[in-house]
C-alpha cells in the first residue's frame, strides 16, 4: 500500500454514535483529487504520532460515508475507541475539531455495484457490530444516487447500547418505502419504549427487532433466492458463516461479497 497520496483532512464534526464509537467527520480542501467507491477503505494517521520506531502510526478505516458526500467536500470514518490495545484508536478519539488527520488510499475490492451496471433486483445488507460501517457508506450511495432497488438490512449487535447510527437507519424505515430494517441483539431484549416497537418479536412495519445472533436468525429471515447482490461486513466468523448460509441458500457465487475486519 505504499507509495499513495496523502490527504490532509481536517476533523470538522465529531458525532457520538454509541458510548465506545464515534464518526469522525473529515474536510477536504476544495478542489482534493482524492476519490473512493463506497465499501472501500483507507489508511488514518496523526501528524507526529510516531511509534516506537519513529515511524507513523497508520490503521485502515472502512470510509462511512458515500463517495457523494464528496460533493459536500467531507467523508467520514466511524471508529471504535478499543481501550487497552487501542494505540490509535485511543489517540483520535482524544481529538478536537480543527485537528488534523492524514488519509490515503483508496483500497479494497469491496465495493458497491456501480449505478450504471445492471441492478439486482434488491440488496440485502447484512453486518455485525462496526462492520455496519462500510455498508452504510453503501445505502447512502444506493439513496443519493437515487437507484429504485429495495434495501434489506440485517444489522447484529450486542448490547442495545451498541446499535450504531441508529437514528439514520431507523429514519429510512418511515422516509424510504423500499427499506426493511432488521435490528438483533445478542445479549439483552429490546425495550417496549424504543419507538415503533410492537409484537413479541418487535415488529413494526418493515422494521423487525429480534434476540439472538444475525447468523443464526439468518433462516428465518432469508427465505428465497432472487437476482440480488449480498454484502456482508463484521467478525471474521460472523462473515464465514454468513457468507455460507447464502451460498448454500442457492444464491450465485458472484451475488455474495465481503469483508471482514
């Protein structure tokens, strides 16, 4: 990955996702070359944070944001503050707004369909803890981009206190009409007071809240193959069994995408 372009950002907005995460909203000069395709990544760095070698301290960040947020001269990276073992992790979420942050990239291969590729006839977007954040990055572009596909989000966490960009995601049940939101927790219930829940299993609408893991409620949720294009982003195992659950469901090798972290 060496030998890439180094962007000075600037920390603009700094929004508080859930107690441990926060998105880090990240100001291009005008007229920055930098581009990217929503799924992809790219390297963060700090002037002068150095590590015991002298060397900058870089750790790869899935972009959160839409490759059309660009437009608006920003992108942002949702990063989980680790705690102990966190190096830099700790040291961004130290940061203030006027700071500066160093990007490069982009890379990887886990991208969006393109808009002007013939389009599936749905997305179904399933994620484990902050693996949601390259796949929100997704639906932003899909909505921005205006595309009439229906979206399906399968969305695993543990806590409650875990669910990250919950008010956007809960947003689009009621202001997109071909949005089905599935939110799971692994440990804990759902409350009654969580706006719009209703029913045992917390359904309301196209919005289902249920217990347990995203995998193992996967049969209950799929029950068909159809001509849609999968992705998939979290824990190595939660990706694995993921990933073959849709292939052994009967959908095409090249339907199904993703990353792990």
């Amino acid at each position: 990955m060496a030998g890439r372009e180094v962007f000075k950002t600037t920390l603009t907005e700094i929004i508080q996702e859930t107690p441990r995460v926060r998105t880090f909203r990240l100001a291009l000069p005008s007229g920055s070359p930098f581009s990217f395709k929503a799924g992809q990544f790219v390297m963060a760095s700090i002037p002068d944070f150095l590590n015991q070698k002298g060397r900058p301290v870089r750790r790869a960040y899935s972009v959160a944001s839409s490759p059309k947020d660009l437009e608006k001269g920003y992108l942002e990276l949702t990063i989980t503050r680790v705690g102990e073992g966190g190096f830099f992790s700790n040291k961004i979420h130290e940061a203030r707004p006027g700071d500066t942050i160093l990007i490069d990239g982009p890379y990887g291969a886990f991208v969006l369909q393109g808009q002007n590729e013939p389009q599936p006839s749905r997305y179904v977007f399933v994620a484990s803890g902050s693996g949601i954040a390259p796949l929100r990055g997704m639906i932003r572009t899909i909505l921005l981009e205006g595309r009439n596909v229906p979206i399906e989000l399968l969305y695993g966490f543990r806590h409650r206190s875990d669910y990250i960009y919950e008010r956007e995601l809960s947003g689009y049940v009621g202001t997109v009409p071909d949005f089905t939101l599935v939110t799971s927790l692994s440990q804990g219930t759902f409350s009654t007071l969580d706006d719009g829940a209703s029913g045992k299993d917390g359904s309301f609408g196209r919005w289902k809240r249920l217990v347990g893991r995203i995998t193992t409620l996967l049969p209950d949720l799929v029950h068909e193959v159809s001509d849609a294009k999968v992705y998939i982003c979290g824990p190595p195992e939660m990706v694995a069994q993921t990933d073959s659950f849709f292939r052994e469901t009967g959908f095409p090798e090249g339907s199904v995408h993703k990353e792990q972290w």
